[in-house]
C-alpha cells in the first residue's frame, strides 16, 4: 500500500516533458510571447490554439531550440534547454518527432525510402533490419505494403500524413509535434487525421504536442488546451474548462470557429459513440501544395 503511494507521488513529481516558464520572446520592440507559462502532460495530447499571428510557429520553434527566450525557459523532461550546448541541443531534440503541416515528403523519393530516412541518417541498421521496421510502422499506421513503392504524389492528403507520422515516429520519440496537422485538409480527411493522432498518443504511448487554430479537430483530440491569444495563454484546461472559463476573447474565437458547443467530445475510448468516431475513414485526395520542408523526422531548420 506504502509503497504504491510512494510509486505514485514520485509519478506525480516527475516533471512534465514540455513545459514553459514565463516564456518571453521578443523580436526587437515586439514582444511575441509574453510571459507563456505551459506544461504539456505525458501520453496526452495537449493542443495550443490560436489566430493568426498569435505567436504559435515562435512557440513551436521555442520549444526545439531552434530560438532563445528572450526571457523565461523551455524545460524538456525537466531540463532547461536554453544553456544547452548544440550538441547537448541535438540529443533533447531526438526526443521529438516533427509532423509538418504538408507531410514535407521529399517526392523524389517513394514511401518507402521517405520513411526509412531517418534510420539510414541516424543510425547503422542493416537494410534487413530498416526493411523490417518501415514495414511495422506501416502496417501499424493501416498503410498497406503496396503503398510502400508509390511516391508521395500517389496517394492521398490522409495517407500522407499517415506516412509524415510513420516517419516521425521512425526514431520513437517521447513527443511528437504537429505543426497545424489538419490545415487545408477537406473534413473527412480531417477526421482521419484526428484519428491518427489519437492513434499515435494511445499505441505508441508518445505525448502529442499539436499547434493547431482548428478548434472542432482541437475538441476532438485534446485532453488539454491551451488558447494563445496575442502572446499569452489566456485560457488552459480540459476542453470543458476551456469552454467554461468566462473570457469573452476565448468565446468569440470559439464562436468564430462555427463548433456546436453543445456536443463536444474526445475521440477516443471515453467516447465511443461521439459523432466524430462514426465519420467513414475515406480518404480523400486533398490539393496539398508543395513545400519546401525537409525531408528527416527532425525538427526543420525553418518551421
Ligand atoms: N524572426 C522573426 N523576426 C521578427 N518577427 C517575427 C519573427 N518570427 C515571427 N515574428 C513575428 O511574430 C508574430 C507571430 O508570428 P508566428 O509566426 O509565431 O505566428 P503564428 O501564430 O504561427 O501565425 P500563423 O497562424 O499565421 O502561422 C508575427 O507578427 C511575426 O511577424
Ligand atoms: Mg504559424
């Protein structure tokens, strides 16, 4: 009995894998972030939401030291990154898996060789042993192997994020960040994708970091959120708490959105008979444009 409260209170002490202090940036006279106090818990998958402008790529690039706080601190897993040495930088950075906004597949290359990158830049395997794991990965992601020969322009907006996530998770990161996952993606692709990502929290037990401004597909996978509004997260909670917390800014960004506020719901096991958990899993070919993002499950020189 002792020992499994000690068990417990050591868990409670840990501390989270991502959190903010007082984090300040600011770029000359403007200050981007003001003072972002934040902490993203473990195996949950935390949204920050917010407008245009808002400051949320800053954060993202905050958050994987590719910035300094002007003041305030990242802690990942507890430890201040800002003093960390390039090196030092690089190994906090492996515990990230970057999922970018438009998959950044190189599209020279097929599915295959896309996810198999970030084994053959990181690490020794043989290509017995990077063949064995692509093919896990995929067929955990519900990709067949015959999509494993195709090239990213062959397949779907929803299958390509399958395969930007299969690729992220390659290096199996503790924290995968989605950088506006469901941006310009048609609604049921959409769904299919907040699927994918309660897939990624609850097989393989990573903590989903998601930046996001789509508040029906942030109700739908967040445990927590956290609204950023002009450098500040004024409101954190549960969606519920969010939902209730009074602030006239935090309404009218939710109204903006157009979501029934009446019927929110997580996908997910709590909620198996949510609207969201009986959209068909069609996917649909989506007009993504190109990018220039590259092609690693790393965190990109410019997000
Ligand atoms: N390197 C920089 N130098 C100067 N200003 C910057 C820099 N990076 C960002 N900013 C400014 O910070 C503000 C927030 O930008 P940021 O890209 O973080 O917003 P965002 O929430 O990601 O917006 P969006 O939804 O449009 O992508 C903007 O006014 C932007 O011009
Ligand atoms: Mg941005």
């Amino acid at each position: 009995m002792k020992k499994k409260k000690a068990a417990r209170s050591a868990e409670e002490a840990a501390p989270p894998p991502v959190r903010c202090v007082a984090l300040t940036k600011r770029f000359g006279e403007h200050t981007v972030l003001d003072g972002v106090d934040l902490d993203c818990r473990e195996r949950e998958t935390n949204v920050i939401i917010g407008g245009s402008g808002a400051g949320k790529t800053t954060l993202l690039r905050l958050l994987i030291g590719l910035e300094k706080p002007t003041s305030g601190r990242v802690e990942i897993d507890g430890v201040d990154i800002a003093p960390l040495s390039e090196r030092a930088l690089n190994e906090v950075r492996h515990k990230f898996g970057m999922c970018f906004q438009y998959a950044a597949l190189l599209d020279s290359l097929t599915i295959f060789d896309n996810v198999a990158f970030p084994l053959r830049e990181h690490t020794s395997l043989s290509e017995k042993e990077i063949r064995a794991k692509v093919r896990d990965k995929l067929v955990a992601l519900g990709l067949e192997s015959r999509v494993e020969d195709l090239y990213p322009a062959e397949v779907s907006g929803g299958m390509r994020k399958r395969v930007g996530l299969a690729r992220a998770l390659m290096l199996d990161p503790k924290i995968i960040i989605y950088d506006e996952p469901t941006s310009g993606l048609d609604p049921i692709t959409t769904h299919t994708v907040d699927e994918m990502i309660e897939q990624a929290r609850r097989d393989f037990g990573v903590t989903n970091v998601v930046i996001s401004h789509d508040m029906a597909s942030t109700f739908r996978i967040a445990h927590r959120v956290h609204v950023l509004v002009r450098g500040k997260i004024v409101a954190s909670g549960t969606p519920q708490e969010v939902l209730e917390c009074g602030r006239d800014d935090v309404r009218e960004f939710i109204e903006a959105s157009g979501v029934d506020t009446a019927n929110v719901h997580r996908i997910g096991k709590d909620s198996a008979d949510a609207p969201a958990a009986s959209q068909p899993h069609v996917e649909l070919p989506t007009g993504e444009p190109p990018t220039g993002e590259p092609p690693t499950g790393e965190p990109p020189a410019e997000p």
